[in-house]
C-alpha cells in the first residue's frame, strides 16, 4: 500500500509527539534495567506507528494487544506515568505488581489484560467482538499478535471464528521478521501461502500516514457491518526481542546499521521538515522535554509503593455468590433433565445468557440431549460452535469479558486439553493478574466420568485434580439431581469461571425430590447419611457406590457419607467436623490417585493438630490407580473403585490404629534459595554508610541460571566524571554483552577488577564516590507474630533468609515476603520501602512445639493400593448391573458408541 498524505499537520505533530514518548519510554526502561531499578523490558521500537490507529479507536471499542505495543495503548490514553508504575511493578500499577512490564492492562480504556502465551489473546478478542455484535452495537476489537505467534492455532482459530460470524474486529500480525532469534521470513502462514491473500492487507508499518490510512478504512469496514479486516503490517524491530537479549548475536551488522532507514519515528520526522512543518531545532526541542517529561515519570514510579505480601491472594477468586432461591418445585428428576430445566431457566432470566457448544442446537440438542429445544425456544441465545475447544474457551473468556454470561459447553471434559492453554492462562488468572478489573464470570459445564462402558480413554475420564491445580476456577460435581440444579443456577450467578461436571452414569438416574430444590451454595458439601464410626468422603459417581457400600454394610459400622460436591473450594469445616467426630475417613475418588484431590484432603486432615489428635486409624484413599480406563468394560470395572472394596476400606479402617511419636527430631527449617531468576543486567548500587559518600558498584542478575560474566571494557577510569545513566563497563555472559550503568552521578574511585576478568553475580566490581551523601535504608521496628494464615497450605511459602525483617503491611494478616535476596537488596533501592526482618520463635515452649509438627509430618497416608487393577472373579460376572439403578437410556440421550467426538 502507497504512502498517501492524508494527515493534517496537527495530527501530525500529535502523531509525532506519541511516537517520541513511546521511544522515550522504553529508552528509559532499557536504562533503568541496567542500573538494577527494574526487573525486566520489552520494546516496541518499531511499532510505534501503529498509534495512527488507536487513536481512530471509539470510547466503546475494546483493544487487546499484544507486549509490543507501547505505542499502540499511548494513542488509546494511556500515560507514560501508568507505563512506569507497570514497569516499576508498584501497588497501584494496572495489575498491583502482578504482572510482568508491558504486558497492558486498563479497564477504564477498554484495554484487556495481555497474557505472556504468545496469541492467547486472539480468542478473547473474538469473544469481546461477538459480544459486541449480539448486543447490536457499532463497536469494534483491535486486536494484535506477533509474526511468529501466527502459527499458533489459537490464531487459525481466531480467523476462522471472526470470517465465520462476520464479526467487529480488526487483527493485526506485527510482522517484523522475528521470533526473538528466529527469522520468520520462511515460515509464517503468509510466506507458506496458507492463508487467503484477498483477505489480507498488506501494510508498511514505517510509513504513520499509511498506517492511519489502512486503520481508517478498515475501522469504516467493519462499522459498516462488512465483517473482520486482517491487516497484515510490515515491520522493524529496532532493539532485541527483550533486555534478556542481544540482537547482534544473530544479526549482521550490516543488517543492524539498516534499521534506521525503517523507523517510524525518524521517517516522520524527516517528513515534517520535508514539508515545513518542523525544525530541526524544533524537534531537538520536543525531543527533550518529552525526554524530561518521561524521566519525571520514572523517577515517581520508582517512589511509589510496592505492593504489599498479605494482599498475595486477594482477587484470586471472588466471595461465593450467595443465593437462597428455588430453582424447581418438588417432584421426580433425572439429573439430564434439570441441567436442561436450569438452562431454560437461566436463558429466560438473563437475555446476557449464551450458550454455544458442539451440536448445542436443535434437533440435536447436545450428544446427551442436555440442551434439548433450547435453540428452538431461545434462538439469540444459544448456538452450535466449531470442533475447536480452544474457541469455545477463549470465546467464553472474551464474552464474559465483556459483559456477557457465557454457558458453554464441552461434549466430553476429555476434551478439554485442546482448550487447555485458554483454560489456565486467562480463565484461571484473569481476575488476579489484573487485580479484579477485569473478571471471566463463565460456566463451562460436561459430561464426566466412567461407570458406563463403551467410553475408553476420551470418553471416561475423571480428571477434577488437573483443573482443580490451577487457582482462580471453581470447580462442582453434583451427584443427584436437585444437587446438579442447585450449583448450576449458582454457578450461573458467580463472578468467576466454574466448571460444572455432570456425571454421565447419574444422568438419567431418576430420583424422587420431595422438597423444592434450592440454589446450592458453591464450596459447600452435604451429609448424607449420619454416623459415628467412621467418615466416607465422596462426590459424583462415586457417591452411587458410597451409598452402596453403606447399605451393605448395614449396622456393622456408622458411616457418615458426606458428598463434597464442590471440589474447588471444598468445605473444610464439615469435613474436618466429621472427622474429629468420629475419627476415621476414607475418601472415595473416580481420578487418578496421583496428585489427587483424596490426596489433598486427606493432606489437609493430617496437617491439622486438631483433627491429627482425633484420628484412630490412619487415613484412606480409595481411588483408581496410575492407569486409564479401557475400552472393554472388564479393564473399566478393575480400575475403578467399586461397592466392596469401600467396604474393605471402612473395616479397614475400624481396624487401624496411629501410633504417635511425640518424641520425634525437630524438622529442618525450610528457606527460601537465592535464586537468580530475574530479569537482565541491572547495577545494583549498595547504600554505605550514611556519613559516606562512596557507593559500591555490583554485577548484576543478568537472567535465568547465570552466575558470572566476564569483563569486555571498562568505559570509565579513576577519577572520570561520571553522570546518571552513563555507561561503566561491559559485561559478557553466554546469552549476550550487557552495559552497567550508573544509577548516581559522582566521580569513579576505583575498579576493582581488570578487563577480561570473570566476575560473579552480584561482586563488588567498582567504587564511586557520589555528588551527595547516601543515605543508609532505615530498618523498621521489630513488629508482633505474624497471624497463621487462614489455611496450611499457606504455610509451604518459601521463608525469607534470617537476616531480613517483616512487611509492615497497612492492613491484615502479616506475611513474610517470599524473595530472594537478591531481590529484596533490589527492592530496597527504590525509595520509601519497608524493610525485612526474620521473626524465630524462641523457648522450650516452641521448641516442643516444633518436635511435634516434625513428628506429625513424617507420619503418612495410606493408599488402598490393593484395589487397584483387580478384576473380581478374572470376568465379567462381577460388573455392576447399573442399568438397573437408573441407568441411561438411549433414547434419552444416554452414552452410544456412535455419539463420540465429531469426526
């Protein structure tokens, strides 16, 4: 596309004075990188043009960029002084400190939260822009990826998803050449010729008259309801792909001397003086306030407070909502008909309600039948989705995003894994990693589990402990059907991403409700049967066998059967209630016994002085074992837990006895290792004395896993002058050549090493005398015990080393921050920070206390390995009848071999 003059000169000058601030911005990152005052940069140098285009953006738009586009959210609004804060990690940055520089973030600008996994935006995006188009708005998305990230399929599925529904959005690839060191010219979609080229503009994004021209028309295209446009716009970049590298390891320097003919900034310069417009001195002029401007910014940023360790899970997840509603009067219920009954409900309560899902639509009505003549009744609301699992999560992400209230479904919960990146990298941390401005209230509900044969590997598993890891998701699995309306309808009110799990052996068990059936509170569990004896802890299918094994155990043993129903969060108190009541438990899972959640609860039982001093027997886990679930029913039967073997488990259980060793050898205590993961070369300059004026100069974190450099020159002698930001010394690593630079002005005093030397992280390499005394960091008060957090897994927090002294946070619970020294040392040059102290316990008191915890933590518990993999009588004799306890009916839309996944 030509260059076309079609910019007045005011915004021009407007254009002009974007792009310097944005080139100044991340020059000074890159300085204060190497004086050791931040952690980590990335550079849009190079892109900046893409401004032309946000600033032609509407209040109502949304844009969701990627990291390299400084210059595209400075023309949307936002401040350098916001970038420092982000850049400085600072509490009151757009993400509290949580997220790494660059990565934008600004709900009040529409501007959504980028994710570091190249292209996961993409889907998001495509979601805030169906959201959009169902509300009839005249709105768009901006949303930009990487060259490189162009072969991710998240970006095939985002194209795909917008051509499809025609929708408002604009996708721009920053093509500049790279993937980091990898040149792209030969493997993006568009040099192999995979992509439509009638779909795609071509763009030279050097050239900011071209690119406002190529955004103008774009942007008119798509108000005009003529669907998506594609850009695809050429580039430079101008530095390394982060200040973890050095670009003139893999470019020539012929290539690099080039680089300047492609700048945007200079080239708009060079063209408002062609055409009378702008000075030389003019610019020189501009150039230097903006310069000022930018350093004034930092400099406040660098001031501002940090973010504070008792606030590390606020906005993980949002309080449970809390409803007392009916959802369905009394009457006999199979569990597949209230999900249907609950979704109509919730469609015709909330016309923001979508659901979207492989075969959702009439006259299939979903492979269960579970959302039968919805489509019909609801035809706005509900739709059929590609075979794409990633599309159906990113898209619930950016619908939620938006405003919407997405109720999607999968077929299998097997499917799962191709969505998984969308699952844990925005569902999962949306609410956190931007301090709860922008939040992913979605339901993603699907069938789940075995006891039904024919399903094999994809169709059978029970997999609640994978998604459960990931904090930020709620995760319930009901196992009757008033059980199954009651957390749908809550989790269709919740703030937060839930996953509902429907087991697909209760689905068409029918059950008598006598009482109307309640909205159930999330992270809430249910007694079922009352006991004395012994506690068994169950949820979804395997509460059938639960309930089963307590029939046949008939008044031998009290049981207390509790459903925990909700897996994430799980109900503490009544689990550990129960257990301290009658002092035995087994949990009963369907999942795989490894870093499970019977793992977890029988983890969290044992690490609890008060239920630990009840127990009478050691805990157990009945489970499937290390395996998957095969195809032929006889492998499906062994594997999973069954009616007798939680019989044998409970008498088991009667049985056993915990012996205590109240004598055991205090535990070793557990410190934080220095670690010297962090962002490239920063000074660290060491405070002396505060009569001193001499300052120490040290090698700094230059990456992951480095340890020493060597010495490439020394730019400063004894007794040079030296001013802020100058250059001391090269260093070299096996990754690149990093500058040190001076973070005070004053006069070298001496070196302390040679040129070619090897020098380690963090050594004395250099004196310098400073033009004004430094003042020594104050150390604060010694301050009271800090509160035991509210739950032990808390408590595996790494600990600060002994010589450092607590947070004095402004409120809550105390914490101790979990850094490495390097990183505190680094902290502790920023201003007005607080300082660090370790707090010991001391005395005979605590000592024994200590000599107990040890003893309780080598205490273990016991697995039912014996029931694993054990076929009854080597047939099938012994397979449970369940099509006789309700089992599915075909008709109904029960499991067939024939519905699995479409081909």
């Amino acid at each position: 596309m030509p260059s076309v003059a079609t910019l007045d000169p005011k915004l021009k000058h407007q254009l002009l004075q974007t792009l310097l601030e944005s080139r100044h911005g991340d020059l000074r990152e890159e300085s204060l990188n190497r004086q050791g005052k931040g952690h980590f940069h990335v550079s849009g140098r190079g892109h900046e043009a893409l401004a032309a285009i946000s600033r032609q953006l509407a209040p109502g738009d949304y844009l969701a960029p990627y990291y390299r586009d400084r210059g595209l959210v400075l023309g949307r609004g936002v401040t350098t002084r916001q970038l420092a804060l982000d850049y400085m990690a600072k509490r009151a940055s757009s993400s509290g400190g949580r997220q790494m520089p660059s990565h934008y973030s600004y709900r009040e600008l529409n501007i959504w939260s980028v994710p570091t996994p190249t292209g996961a935006q993409l889907l998001p995006a495509c979601g805030m822009a169906w959201g959009m188009q169902l509300d009839g708005k005249p709105n768009l998305v901006v949303t930009t990826v990487g060259d490189a990230a162009t072969r991710q399929g998240d970006f095939y599925e985002a194209v795909c998803f917008a051509q499809e529904r025609k929708l408002p959005l604009l996708l721009i690839v920053e093509d500049n050449g790279f993937g980091i060191s990898t040149p792209t010219a030969r493997m993006t979609p568009k040099a192999l010729s995979i992509l439509n080229e009638e779909q795609w503009r071509t763009v030279e994004g050097w050239d900011v008259e071209q690119v406002h021209a190529a955004g103008e028309q774009a942007i008119a295209d798509i108000r005009a309801g003529r669907g998506p446009v594609l850009l695809w716009v050429k580039l430079e970049r101008l530095s390394s792909h982060t200040s973890s590298d050095d670009q003139a390891i893999y470019r020539s320097k012929e290539e690099l001397a080039h680089l300047a003919e492609r700048d945007p900034l200079q080239l708009l310069k060079q063209q408002l003086i062609a055409e009378g417009e702008l000075t030389e001195e003019a610019f020189a002029q501009l150039d230097q306030e903006v310069k000022e401007r930018v350093r004034r910014d930092y400099a406040e940023a660098e001031r501002a407070e940090n973010p504070v360790a008792n606030e590390l899970e606020v906005n993980v997840a949002s309080p449970p909502a809390a409803l007392d509603e009916q959802v369905l009067q009394p009457g006999r219920y199979r569990m597949g008909d209230v999900i249907n009954l609950t979704l109509r409900a919730g469609l015709d309560a909330n016309p923001d309600r979508v659901i979207f899902g492989e075969d959702v639509e009439d006259p299939k009505g979903g492979v269960f039948r579970l959302t039968q003549r919805l489509s019909t009744d609801f035809p706005g609301q509900v739709f059929n989705s590609p075979l794409a699992e990633s599309t159906i999560l990113g898209v619930a992400c950016g619908l939620a995003s938006y405003g919407k209230r997405p109720v999607f479904e999968l077929q299998f919960i097997d499917f799962i894994y191709p969505g998984w990146n969308q699952l844990v990298t925005n569902l999962a941390t949306l609410r956190w990693r931007t301090f709860g401005k922008w939040t992913c209230p979605a339901v993603i509900y699907a069938p789940y589990g075995a006891y039904l044969p024919g399903g094999s590997l994809w169709h059978s598993q029970a997999n609640e402990s994978a998604i459960a890891h990931f904090p930020g998701i709620n995760v319930v699995v009901p196992s009757t059907p008033e059980d199954a309306a009651g957390l749908l309808w809550t989790a269709m009110h919740a703030e937060d991403p839930v996953i509902f799990l429907a087991p697909k052996h209760l689905l068409w068990a029918e059950r008598a409700v006598e009482d109307p059936v309640l909205s159930v509170p999330i992270g809430q569990a249910r007694r079922r049967t009352e006991g004395r004896d012994v506690t068994v802890i169950a949820w979804g299918n395997t509460m059938e066998k639960a309930l089963e094994a307590v029939v046949a155990l008939g008044g031998e043993v009290s049981v207390e059967l509790i459903d925990l129903r909700t897996i994430v969060p799980w109900d503490h108190e009544t689990v550990e209630e129960s257990v301290r009541k009658t002092g035995r438990v087994v949990v009963v899972q369907e999942d795989t016994e490894n870093c499970s959640v019977g793992q977890m609860i029988i983890s969290h039982l044992t690490g609890r002085p008060d239920v630990w001093n009840r127990l009478q027997s050691p805990p157990i886990l009945v489970s499937k074992g290390n395996v998957m679930i095969g195809y032929n029913p006889v492998y499906e039967y062994a594997a999973l837990p069954d009616t007798p073997r939680i019989v044998e488990a409970v008498r088991r259980a009667m049985a056993g006895t915990v012996e205590r060793n109240e004598a055991a050898p205090t535990a070793r205590a557990q410190t934080a290792p220095v670690s010297a993961s962090a962002p490239a070369a920063v000074a660290v300059a060491k405070a002396m004395p505060a009569a001193r004026r001499d300052i120490e100069i040290q090698v700094p974190i230059m990456g992951e896993g480095i340890r020493a450099a060597r010495i490439v020159a020394l730019h400063k002698q004894p007794g040079d002058r030296v001013n802020l930001d100058d250059t001391l010394c090269e260093v070299e690593t096996d990754k690149a050549v990093y500058p040190i630079e001076a973070a005070f002005a004053g006069v070298l005093k001496e070196w302390r090493v040679a040129a070619d030397a090897t020098v380690e992280i963090g050594q004395t390499i250099a004196m310098l005398t400073a033009d004004e005394p430094v003042a020594v960091q104050a150390v604060a008060a010694a301050a009271p015990a800090p509160v035991p957090p509210a739950h032990p897994s808390l408590q595996q927090l790494q600990r600060t080393p002994a010589a450092a002294a607590p947070v004095v946070t402004a409120k809550g619970t105390l914490r101790e921050p979990a850094l490495p020294a390097a990183i505190t040392r680094r902290l502790s040059h920023n201003g007005a920070q607080p300082a660090y102290a370790a707090r010991h316990r001391t005395g005979a008191a605590s000592a024994r206390r200590r000599r107990r915890q040890a003893g309780r933590a080598r205490l273990f518990a016991v697995t039912d390995a014996g029931v694993v993999g054990v076929p009854r009588d080597g047939g099938a004799s012994g397979l449970p009848l369940h099509h006789q306890q309700g089992g599915p009916d075909p008709g109904a839309g029960g499991f067939r071999p024939r519905d699995c996944r479409g081909a």
